[in-house]
C-alpha cells in the first residue's frame, strides 16, 4: 500500500519523529512540497494521501484510481473537494485539537508582552535609558494586568473555549459572543455586546461565507479605544485595511494577528507595510510549537491505523 505525504515540510523542519507514520504504513513518498500542476502524478498510485494545504482538487482525486485515504494535516477541510471523495467513495479524516495548548499559549504570550510592556521595556534597557535613570526602576510606559479586564470569545469550539478558561485563570471576566444575526442563547452575549464592552476580543471562529470580514471598519467602531484585537483564526475574518486605519487612528488600542488573508503574503498586505508598535504580526506560528506538530503526526498515524483496521476515526466524509 502506497502512501504519499505531499507537503512534509509545510509541518516538519527536520525536528519531527516521523516512526509512528512508518509504523502505520511502511511505503511513503515524502515530498518537502509538491506544486498544483504535479499533484495529479504525485498521488496516481497512492492509496493514502496526506495533505496540509495543498489542494486536492476533482480532477486530481479523479485522476487517482487507486485512492482510499486523504488524511488532512490539519482541522480545516478547504482543501479537498469532499463531494468528489464522496462520490468516489475516499475516505476523509482530518486532526482535531492538537494545537490547543499552542495556541492559548501565543495568545497570552503575546498579549502579555503588550500588557507588560515588554518590547519597550527592553528597547529602553538596550537604549541604556535604566542605566541612567534615577530610580531603582524604569517606569516609561504604563503597565496594565489581565485580571479585572473583559474577554470577548468570537468563535467557541475547543480554542474558543480553552482561551476563555486561560482568561478565567488570569481573572478576566469572559463573554462569549453569539453568532451574528441570531437570537442569543443562555451563557452567551449579543456580538455587537461584546465587541462594546470587551478589553480583549480573540477569534477562533472559522473563515466562512458567514464570517468573512466579520470584523470590519462598523464593528472595530463598536470597539473600545483601549481595546486589543487578536486574530489567530483566519485573515479573511478581519478587513485589513479597517484594521490599519483603526490602529492609527486610535480607534482601538492594539492588534495581535497571526493570520494574514494571503499566505504567504507575496503579493503583499497593508498590515506588513506598517511599522506600528501597537501592531504584532507573527507568520502564522501560532498553533506551530514542536509538541503541537508532533501531536499532528501522532494523530495522522492513528487516523491511518484505525482506518486500516476498519474502524475509521476522525471522519469528514466516507
């Protein structure tokens, strides 16, 4: 049985244990990466396909008479066409929860390091500004805690959920936001509520018809000006352009985003062509720790073995 990992590299910089996926299928052809116009040839005689983000499209699905298993590396589903696997009955199953843990840790980090201070803090201790003060501490730029502050939850699936329980432990008061133009259920708080109120509002809400540009220039108007936005879901969630206007104009106090609407941004994006303080843009690494990725190569392995023992896991579509 043939099995075919076609962008190996897009999870694993030569620091993964890759056994528990040789011990789930012994014949693998492990491609760093493959382009669109390849992956017809790269996967005609697989009978087991991993994919993160390369598309799976009819025509390459069709092509691959052979083909029994895609196992996405990941939790969204983009980028296979499910109602072709359906129809040619592949069996599709993909990863859940395996970056929990590294993304509520990205997420406090970095609002913590804007709370705190801290890139200015050390700025000021490089620039030699502590040498020269004239008390035992430098105290240049206010410093603000997480207890006491408002956390707005958009999006409430296992992230969701375990950023709001993080919050609790710091103090925070949560509110978790009801889905746009529905009627708002018990323990949950009206959207436009809660982009009001909240210091703090993180999404984790998936990038759908529903909830492109979700947040955009009306809805970062509803915002506090000392609020932060922290977008480590999607970048189609958030109007970029809105965004930037909104930080310089101090409309709100800060952004935290890991997620950009293109990936990589070649074409490039107004959030990179700024060099605001208040902005922190990392390349989507928030779910990427090395426990995180092993956790999803450890999961892919099993989807694999369940599946072959006849008891699939995981299932998207069959």
């Amino acid at each position: 049985m043939q099995g075919v990992f076609l962008d190996l590299e897009s999870l694993d910089c030569n620091d993964l244990d890759l056994q528990p996926l040789h011990e789930a299928l012994p014949q693998w052809r492990l491609y760093p990466s493959t382009r669109a116009d390849a992956v017809a040839a790269a996967i005609s005689d697989a009978e087991v396909v991993i994919s993160n983000k390369v598309m799976l499209d009819r025509d390459s699905l069709l092509a691959s008479t052979g083909l029994q298993l895609v196992c996405i590396a990941a939790t969204g589903t983009n980028n296979v066409d499910l109602a072709t696997a359906r129809e040619r009955n592949i069996t599709v199953c993909n990863v859940t929860g395996y970056t929990t843990r590294s993304v509520v840790e990205h997420v406090f980090g970095q609002l913590l390091t804007l709370y705190r201070q801290l890139a200015a803090y050390r700025d000021a201790v490089h620039a030699g500004r502590w040498q020269q003060a004239e008390h035992f501490c430098l105290l240049e730029y206010p410093i603000r805690e997480l207890s006491g502050q408002t956390l707005g939850i958009i999006g409430y699936g296992e992230l969701g959920q375990a950023v709001a329980r993080m919050g609790e432990a710091f103090g925070m008061r949560v509110l978790v936001a009801e889905r746009a133009n529905s009627p708002v259920r018990e323990g949950r708080t009206a959207l436009d509520v809660v982009l009001s109120d909240a210091h703090v509002i993180s999404l984790h809400c998936p990038l759908t018809d529903a909830t492109r540009n979700l947040i955009g220039g009306p809805e970062l108007a509803r915002m506090r000006n000392d609020a932060i936005l922290i977008n480590t879901a999607r970048g189609g969630i958030v109007d970029e352009p809105a965004l930037l206007e909104a930080l310089e104009t101090g409309q709100i106090a800060a952004a935290i985003v890991d997620v950009l609407s293109e990936e990589p941004p070649r074409s490039g994006n107004p959030l990179l062509d700024s060099n605001l303080p208040n902005l922190l843009v990392t390349p989507h690494i928030a779910w990427a720790s090395l426990s995180s990725r092993q956790r999803l190569v450890n999961e892919i392995a099993a989807n694999i073995l369940a599946w072959r023992n006849g008891t699939p896991r995981n299932i998207v579509t069959a």
